[in-house]
C-alpha cells in the first residue's frame, strides 16, 4: 500500500476527553487531510496541512505534521457525543493521487 | 445541490455478472476517483481521472474498467464480477485549480457479489 497505518484501530474516551489518533504515511507528499465517516456515509473533510507546515488548528481539532517521521496526529479537544465516527488520514502525492489510512473508529461515550 | 451522487445505492451481482456503477458530479470539478473500501482497509483507490477523456489506474485497478464520458460523469464497470468485489464503491471529485485540495465524496454503493 503507498499509505502507512493509522493507530490506534480504535478508541473509546469519555464526552470532554481528549481524542488523538495518529497516522504515518510512506511516500513524499504534497500535503496529508483527515477526513470523518459516519457510520454508512460518505468521507468529509476535516482539515489539510501542506508538507511545509508543522501545526494547524481549526476549532477543537488540532493537526500535526512531522514529515522527517513521515507521520501525523489529529487531536480533538472536548470530544463530544456527536464526534463519534471513524477518522481517516489521507496523503496527495505529485500525480494528484490520494491515498489513506485504515482508520481509527473513535467511540465518545455520553 | 446534490454535490456527488453515486448510483446504485445497493446491488447483489452473481458470480460472472457484469454491471456499472454510475457516478456524476454537479460542482464543475476536473478530477474524479474511484475508490472502494473493505473493512479494516481504509479506503483503496481503482481509477482516477483528472480530466474528461484521461483515466489513470490506482492501487487495485484488476477487474475494473472506467469511463469518464463527460466533465460531470466518471463511471465504474465490473465486466465479470467476483466474490472478492464485494465492497462499499465511493466516488470522489475535487477542483483541478483550487488551493483547497480536497475530495467530496459520494454516499457510496454496496456491492454483494455472492
């Protein structure tokens, strides 16, 4: 696969826990996303970091991107019911391919 | 605003049946993409097109032919359909020129191949 692996495979916290999932990736990238599904939905987009950039944040989620350990980490701060789902990393190589994870299936227990 | 509609939603195919699945987008996006996803394998890409008349094979292209007939349409054949196609099929797209590199996804179709 020209994707690594997302860890862990699953997580359950409680609602106001804190939430982080990592992913590591094997390829030079251009920039790497997270993406959210519901159960029986379709993937959305969360948030993008390009190769260049080292954090970014976007309301309770935070991105990290190491590209020297070719690796990531999504935080989400003051988890909440509703953000039960499972996460995906997601890498963009030069040929404008997209390439994910196996993802982590988070579980905020009211 | 239907953003990108995948059609079927759900399909049972017998072993050496052949069927489309039909993918169309109404956001004006260039690129489109196949992917299929099988449980605790994230989401693997089939085809991917970046422009009407261009197809490009991803990581699981055997077994699968595409179409990208238009700018709006990208669709995904199974000539001779195997147990091992049983899977949930997502389309994507995403604007060529964009600073916001990012896919939108279909609700997906369900694929049983018995």
């Amino acid at each position: 696969s020209q994707q690594g692996e997302e860890d862990p495979q699953a997580l359950s916290i409680q609602e106001g826990e804190n939430a982080t999932m990592n992913c590591s990736y094997k390829t030079s990238i251009n920039n790497l996303q997270w993406y959210r599904q519901n159960s029986g939905r379709g993937l959305v987009h969360l948030i993008l970091i390009r190769s260049n950039e080292r954090e970014k944040h976007s309301g309770r989620l935070r991105v990290t991107l190491d590209t020297s350990k070719k690796s990531s980490s999504l935080l989400i701060t003051a988890s909440r019911a509703a953000d039960t789902a499972s996460y995906f990393c997601a890498t963009e190589n030069n040929f404008n391919k997209f390439y994910f994870g196996s993802g982590t299936k988070l579980n905020v227990k009211p | 605003n239907a953003g990108v509609t995948q059609t079927p939603k759900f399909q049972v195919l017998k072993t050496g049946q052949s069927m489309t699945l039909q993918c169309a987008q109404d956001m004006n996006h260039n690129s489109m993409y196949w992917y299929r996803q099988d449980p605790g394998m994230g989401l693997r890409l089939i085809y991917y097109s970046a422009s009407e008349g261009t197809t490009d094979k991803g990581e699981v292209p055997n077994g699968y032919n595409v179409s990208r007939l238009n700018k709006r349409e990208f669709s995904l054949r199974l000539e001779s359909a195997a147990p091992s196609q049983t899977s949930v099929y997502f389309c994507a797209s995403r604007p060529r020129f964009s600073g916001a590199n990012v896919l939108t996804f279909g609700a997906g179709s369900r694929l049983t191949v018995l």
